[in-house]
C-alpha cells in the first residue's frame, strides 16, 4: 500500500515536470508506462533511459561513453547524486562487472567532487538498491552517491543481531559454496 501511495506521489512529480518541458501525451505516456511497472510486470522502459537519450532533463555532473551521473530529483541530502550505466541493466545480475566496477570508479571520483564543491560535506554514502525487496523503485541499475553532514536526517534503519560464530561460519560455507557454482 505505502508502495503504491509513493508511486503515486512520483507520478504526480514526474507528471508536473512533465508538463513543464514537453507536451502532455507526453506525461500521459509515462504514466502509463509506470502503471504497468507497479502492476508487478518488470517494465523494461525507465525514466533513466529517457535521460541517457537526452529525452528527458537531468542536471548531470559526469558524462562518459559509458557512464553518465547527474543529481536525484528527489534528493534525500543537497547534492545527491545517481550514477548509472548507458547500457539498460535492469539489476545487478544483468550488469556487466566491468561496468559495475567502473559505476564504483566513477562514484569514488564524485565523492571527492562533493567533497571539493560548495556541496561541502564531511562524508559520502553510497547506496544502491537491488530488488523491489531491497527498495529498488527505477529498474535500471544505478549507485546512489549520498552527501552527508552532521545532523542531515539520512540513515538506514535496521536492528543489528548477535549470531553465533557457529551460525556464521555456516552461513560463509554456503555462499562459498554458491560462488564457486
Ligand atoms: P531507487 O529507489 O534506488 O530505485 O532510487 C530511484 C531514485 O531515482 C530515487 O532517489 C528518485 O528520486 C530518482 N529519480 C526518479 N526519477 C528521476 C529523474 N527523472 N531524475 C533524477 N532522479 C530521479
């Protein structure tokens, strides 16, 4: 429910921006496009490939043939930024790693960026969410760069466990066992 009620405030979002650079069939198309997203279809179509094709505005800091960064719309911290690869990769699976390593190299550069700028923060976060599960909303891979400064609101909540070394251990057997598949 609350997913759907924040998709319907960034359909509101993305229709006014909508309006204020292009036609309405325009935005009429989008929506629509969203609506078969959160339909539970994986849509292939996200607004990150709108901006990659120079279709639809973003204020974009780094631009490469591979690699294009530029500022969330809907930033949780000034200056935060989303770093995504040209090629569509809906999810980690379907990156290529070199890629995935060159997403890293390039959030590594805009850290420091941020650092320099008159963004001015004492540290970065990176995020990137991967999986409806894990709070993907746009389906195109992409690395959140995330300013911080003290007392700016942002954190990720979560209740650290105490488990056994015996249960850790097991647990590092299995994922061993699944990288070496
Ligand atoms: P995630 O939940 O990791 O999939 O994050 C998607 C991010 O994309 C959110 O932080 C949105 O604010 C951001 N976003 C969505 N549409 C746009 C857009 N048109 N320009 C810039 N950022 C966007």
């Amino acid at each position: 429910m609350s997913r759907l009620r924040s998709a319907a405030g960034r359909l509101r979002a993305v229709a006014a921006q909508s309006r204020a650079v292009a036609p309405r069939s325009r935005a009429v198309r989008y929506l629509r496009r969203f609506a078969l997203r959160d339909s539970g279809a994986v849509n292939p179509y996200t607004i990150f490939a709108d901006i990659i094709a120079g279709r639809a505005p973003a204020s974009v800091v780094y631009d490469d043939p591979d690699v294009l960064a530029f500022l969330d719309i809907r930033p949780v911290t000034p200056g935060h930024l989303l770093v995504v690869p040209k090629v569509v990769a809906r999810n980690l699976a379907e990156l290529d790693p070199a890629l995935g390593g060159k997403l890293f190299q390039v959030g590594q550069r805009l850290a420091a960026a941020l650092r320099e700028s008159e963004v001015g923060c004492d540290g970065v976060n990176f995020f990137l969410a991967d999986g409806v599960t894990a709070g993907q909303e746009v389906f195109h891979v992409h690395l959140h760069v995330i300013p911080r400064t003290p007392g700016d609101g942002f954190g990720l909540r979560a209740r650290a466990t105490s488990p056994q070394r015996a249960d850790l251990d097991y647990l590092a057997g299995s994922i061993r066992g699944a990288l070496s598949r």
